[in-house]
C-alpha cells in the first residue's frame, strides 16, 4: 500500500495542478502543508501549462492498494 499527498493548486486560468509528494510523513500536519503551498506559491517556480500557480485549490492524502490477480 502506498500513500502520497497531493498538493492541488489554480493556475491563472483556472485550472488544476497537482503536486504530489510520494510517502509524506504520518500524521500529516494541515498547518505544515498550507505553510508549504503559501511558500510554493510566494516563490512561484512552479508553473501549469507554462501560467504561473495563482491560489491553494485543496491537497489531500491518496491511498493506493495493489492486488495482483493470480493468472495461473
């Protein structure tokens, strides 16, 4: 099972950008995360279909689980 913490923002045009951090620390701290996307945000060196990032959308923690089907 794997985890990753998806960090959703808006470029200017509206649209969704994903950030993902793959096995984030547990439990996730929503103060920390909000501080890390303000800061993404203020240094704008990330950009979605070459707009710069304009505000936080929401972030979440995805959880995977893989069962392989026997095909024996």
């Amino acid at each position: 099972m794997s985890k990753r913490l998806e960090l959703r923002f808006r470029n200017e045009q509206g649209r969704l950008a994903t950030i993902s951090v793959e096995n984030p620390v547990e439990p996730v701290n929503p103060e920390q995360v909000k501080q890390a996307m303000d800061t993404i945000l203020e240094q704008d060196i990330f950009t979605s279909s070459e707009l710069p990032l304009t505000e936080i959308a929401h972030a979440q923690v995805v959880e995977r689980n893989v069962e392989e089907v026997p095909l024996d």
